[in-house]
C-alpha cells in the first residue's frame, strides 16, 4: 500500500549560536579502513549513505545507462537486489539512511510534477510509505528506530529543514539562506549545511533539548574551508562525519568531537575525493569516495580514539 503522507507544521525561524573555535587534527585519532566495495555489476558508481548498529550500510548505485537505484549492504557483505520505488518514472531511487530495523529512507524522482519531482520515501520489508507535501520537493535524509527522521522541502526560492517526530508533529526550521538536514540521532538532534548567498557552505547542529526554541548551532566550519557539509552524528552527538571543500577545490572527509570541536581530515588513499556520510555507535564510518575517472566507490571504516 502507497501513501503520500501530510503532517501539521509549526515554523520556527532558528536561534543561532556562534561555533566554538575549532582545532584540526589535535586528538589522536585514527581511521582504518574496514572494506571497500561496488555495487555487483560492470561499471556502477557507488555511494554508500547510511550505517546502522548492526554494521548494514544502505545508498544508490549508477549503472553503465545512467540510471540510479538504491542497496542495502548486509554486514555479512551480501547485497540485496536493486531497490526501486514503484513511483519512480525518472530512474532516480536514492537510499539515505538505514535504522536497526533495516528500514531505509530516501526519496525518488516522479515525473507527473515537472516543478518538483522529488518524493521522500520509506521501505520497511517490502512495503514502501510515499512521504511529501504538493508543491515543493521532499528529501528524506535520515531515521531513527523511534520513527523520528530528518527531511530536506525545497521550495522554488527556499530550502529549509523539516524534523518530523513519530506523533507526525512537524517543526521547520532554516538557517542562513538554507538549510538541508542531513542526520539525525536518537535524540533527535540533527546536523546539516546551509548555503551562503557567497555559495558558501556551512555546517549546523540542532541541539535536540530546545524543541520550542530550535536552538541551532552555526556556523560549525573546517577551518580555512569554503564548503562545509555535516551528514551524519552518533546517538551520544559527540562525534559528527561529514565532507569539506578546501581552498583548491579539493574535498576531503572530516570527522567532528564534541564538546572540544576538534576536526580530523580523512582521505581514502590515492581518492580524488572522499566523503564521511553516517556513523554509528561502535565508531564505524560509511562513506564513498571518488577515483581519477570519477566513479564513486562505498567503505567503511573504523574510528579509533587513543585515550
């Protein structure tokens, strides 16, 4: 059964809270790669998004046609079959985020809307749940078992991000000229970017204690870094993953520790690009990264924290 599913909203506008000082590289950290791999097949492209406790990861995959569908990668190194939502007239199914449940979320392209195509998605077994609103594109980015997740509703001249907690109550919030709401934990405290009218990029925390306040944290940047995306947090929000661009246009991982805000760059080896998209709570790291001729490839890894 497909549903196209409504909610009440409440707007708030967002309190916005200077970024402690960052430092780059003190905490001895180090991130071991665990495996990497494509999506079966001759030549997809594969990006690897969400990480559940179970060691599940979940993306998308673009095959040799250009078309996009999504995975789910089982712990044990098997794949499922193609994901495609039974919506999807553009060839475009993309996987976000995976709960320890292993239900995924996303959104699809639906063509019937030639203004705004996009639709958030959820999969639960078999079953597919339709989640958007008429008149803007909806991107579901990520979940939590408790049914709370984050979302992305691009309007024509506005991108704001939209908590949705389990009861279906609804709080919208922006930052900046925009706001994509990128991971969200347990708490529901939820980490993102927003662009700039420099097309600057920078990073946000959603601290979850204030619903009625949306207490918001930004700008939260890699220091010297144009563009900074935050994609995923741990449940305990200590440690944030996510990607910036540098000031030569290269893009590099990144990992955030809280409360110190103490960034470490992470490149895959001999990778034009490498991008840190969830985390779980065993400090285990999904992401893809991009070889010479551009084809994307998933991993994982393991972050170590010397005491």
């Amino acid at each position: 059964m497909y549903k196209r599913m409504l909610a009440a909203t409440i707007a708030i506008s967002g309190y916005l809270i200077s970024n402690a000082p960052a430092v780059v590289g003190q905490v001895p950290l180090t991130i071991r790669v665990l495996a990497s791999f494509d999506y079966p097949g001759s030549g997809n492209s594969t990006t690897v998004q969400g990480i559940n406790d179970y060691g599940d990861v979940t993306g998308y995959f673009e095959d040799g046609s250009g078309a996009v569908s999504s995975f789910i990668r089982y712990a044990d190194g098997t794949f499922s079959a193609p994901i495609v939502e039974p919506n999807d007239t553009g060839n475009v199914t993309l996987a976000k985020d995976i709960d320890n449940t292993g239900r995924i979320c996303g959104y699809y392209f639906d063509g019937s809307d030639p203004y705004h195509p996009y639709w958030g998605f959820f999969l639960s077994g078999t079953t597919f749940t339709e989640y958007g609103f008429g008149g803007f594109n909806t991107y579901v980015n990520g979940i939590t078992d408790a049914g709370d997740f984050c979302a992305t509703l691009d309007f024509t001249y506005l991108v704001e991000g939209e908590l949705v907690l389990a009861n279906n109550q609804v709080v919208v919030f922006n930052v900046g000229n925009s706001a994509e709401a990128n991971g969200i934990n347990v708490h529901t405290a939820i980490v993102g970017n927003w662009t700039g009218l420099d097309s600057s990029v920078h990073g946000f925390l959603r601290a979850p204690e204030h619903f009625s306040n949306d207490r918001i944290q930004s700008p939260v940047d890699y220091p010297g870094a144009f563009q900074t995306f935050l994609f995923g947090l741990n449940d305990g929000g200590r440690v944030i993953v996510g990607k910036y661009v540098d000031s030569v246009g290269a893009t590099h991982g990144l990992v955030l520790q809280r409360p110190t805000f103490t960034f470490t760059s992470f490149d895959y080896p001999g990778a034009v690009e490498t991008s840190l998209n969830a985390i779980n709570n065993h400090k285990i790291v999904s992401g893809y990264y991009s070889d010479t001729a551009g084809i994307h490839h998933g991993f994982i890894a393991k972050i170590i924290e010397s005491r």
